[in-house]
C-alpha cells in the first residue's frame, strides 16, 4: 500500500505579525529649557528638538528670572542658551552675552536633574576678538570661561561651551560671508551632544569647511 507523504510546503507557516511600534513614536517624555528661541539658531533648535519628540520649554531670561524658573519645581533633562547679540554700548552687550549668563548657571543645579546637559552658545570671535567688536569678544569669552568652570566643579552634569564661526543666517548673508556653517548641521551636532549622556564634552570650536579662521 502506497502512503501519501506530506509535503513539507503544506505545513502551515506562522503569520506575520503587525508591528507594534508604539514605544517608537512615543514621546520621549524628556525636557529641554531654551533661551533665544526666537533667534536665528535658536528657532532652529526649537523645531529640532520637537522633531525628536522632546517637551521644548521656551525660556525668555529678561521675563523670567533663573530664581524664578527653579522656584517651579520643574527641571529638564537639558538646557540651550542660545541667546546674546550686540549691544547699543559696553553694558548693554555684557548684559546679554555675559551677566545673563551666569545668572542662569549660577542656578544650574536647580534648573537641571543628574546627568543633566547643558549647552552654552558662546562665539569664534572669543577666540579671535577684532578691535571693532572687542567688546561681543569679551563678553563671549567671559560665557565661555564660566561654562569651562562650571564643568569642572560639576562632573555631575554634562556642559559644553560651543564657539562657532558664521553660521546660515540672514546676518551671514547680510554681511557678506560666503563660507558658513549650515544651520541644520549645527543643530544634529548639539542634539548628538545632548543625546550622549554618558560623554562628557568640555568645549567644541566649529569652523565652516574650508575656513581656517581658528
């Protein structure tokens, strides 16, 4: 008697199952405070970390005083201070790019929880003044030595001081400077620095690709 074999294709396969991907598009339930939101990188930054899914706190320092903000309760898993500009005199432009500042990292304890980043938008010209902006040169400095101080006497936190070149904006292109830094690369490389959280980073200088300005 002749028995019929089972053909191995007739077994029945398991079926592919839906991907539940809800865990990926999550939000990432992570905070981030910010100054200078309005500005030309700082607006940038705004839409980068919301792309990634991070609760972007919008921060204005003149309306809201470091005090103030550790007074709520509230601490982020990350800071930006990416506000400054130039000023009608010396005070002015020590005011914004210096005195604010360090009012918030004088706070920075209260503002951020372990292993918190903070990220302090300093300048090139800190490195290299020019006697018609020794002043914004200065005051930048100053910023970027109290983030250096900071790292040192806090391992706890992550802090790095970033001094970079011209950057995509319509000042850039305003003034003329034809080698610049895209903008949306600089926000990727501060997003990377936030998102290692087990690295800490003192200081970056960045200089668009084929300037040699540091």
């Amino acid at each position: 008697m002749i028995t019929s074999n089972k053909n191995s294709n007739s077994k029945k396969q398991p079926q592919p199952q839906p991907v539940n991907d809800s865990k990926h598009n999550k939000p990432m339930n992570k905070k981030l405070f910010i100054t200078g939101f309005t500005g030309s990188i700082g607006s940038h930054l705004v839409k980068a970390f919301r792309n990634r899914k991070w609760r972007v706190v919008p921060w204005d320092p003149r309306v809201n005083s470091a005090k103030a903000m550790v007074a709520r309760k509230e601490k982020a898993d990350a800071l930006i201070i990416a506000h400054g500009g130039d000023g009608a005199n010396q005070y002015e432009v020590f005011a914004k790019n210096t005195f604010s500042v360090s009012n918030i990292l004088r706070q920075i304890d209260g503002l951020l929880k372990p292993g918190g980043c903070v990220i302090v938008l300093t300048s090139r010209r800190a490195l290299r003044p020019t006697e018609e902006e020794w002043e914004y040169a200065a005051a930048k400095a100053a910023a970027h030595a109290y983030a250096l101080a900071l790292y040192r006497s806090r391992p706890h936190l992550r802090i790095t001081a970033i001094a970079p070149g011209w950057v995509q904006s319509r000042l850039a292109r305003r003034l003329g400077a034809t080698k610049v830094i895209p903008v949306g690369q600089l926000c990727d490389l501060i997003a990377a620095c936030v998102a290692a959280d087990k690295v800490r980073i003192p200081q970056l200088f960045l200089e668009p690709l084929g300037s040699s300005e540091f």
